[in-house]
C-alpha cells in the first residue's frame, strides 16, 4: 500500500479527536442501535400502539425480537408499556419524553436515506 491509502481524509467542520470510554457515537448507538430499535420509536411517534399491531407494523421481526426489544427500551426510559386487559393479556406501548428526544435524530436519517440511492 502506497502512501494515498494511508492519509486519513478529513471531513470540514468535523474534528477527530480522541474521546471518552465509550464514545458518546457509541452511547447513542447501544441505545438507538438494537436491531428493530429505531423502527420501534418511529412507529410509537405519533399514538399508542398495540403489541400484536407493532408486529404487524414491522413486518419481518418476529414476536419474541419485538418483545426483547420493547422491553430493552422501557427499561431504558424510551418506551411505556401500559396493560390494556389482564386476561387475555393486552399491552400497549406508547413513545416516552426521553424516547420522543431522540426523533430528531430519526428524521435527520429518514432525510439522508432517501438522498442515497442503493
């Protein structure tokens, strides 16, 4: 490898320097990152939503991955499960403050994916 694979490229505006264990890139992504995670706070964005109408919503995870998931995040403070019915049991969900914090973030990705063609 010649010397042009070697040189970093640099970003204007954006510095690379050293940062804290873990990186606040590597925060963010331990807590927005989860497989499913992300498409979980979009489609909590606008209204409560029911478990069995989540899975429907994100077509391709199973039950057991959503049920993980949702319960990562309300144990993280991003989502609330309230009980609907004890007997069958029905759940829903609903964004917190702390969760609906982060759909900015989510907006500001929705925007560069649709400007990048695959």
């Amino acid at each position: 490898m010649g010397p042009e694979y070697s040189e970093k490229k640099k970003t204007p505006g954006i510095t690379a320097e050293p940062c804290g264990v873990p990186c606040p890139i590597e925060r963010g992504m331990r807590i927005l990152g989860g497989k499913w995670k992300a498409s979980i706070l979009w489609h909590l964005k606008d209204e409560p939503v029911r478990f069995n109408e989540l899975t429907r919503q994100l077509d391709g995870a199973s039950k057991k991955m959503i049920n993980q998931r949702l319960t990562e995040m309300e144990r993280q403070g991003l989502v609330i499960r309230t009980v609907l019915k004890e007997k069958p049991i029905a759940v829903s969900y609903r964004i917190s403050t702390e969760g609906r914090s982060a759909l900015h973030i989510l907006e500001a990705l929705k925007e560069w994916a649709l400007d990048k063609a695959l």
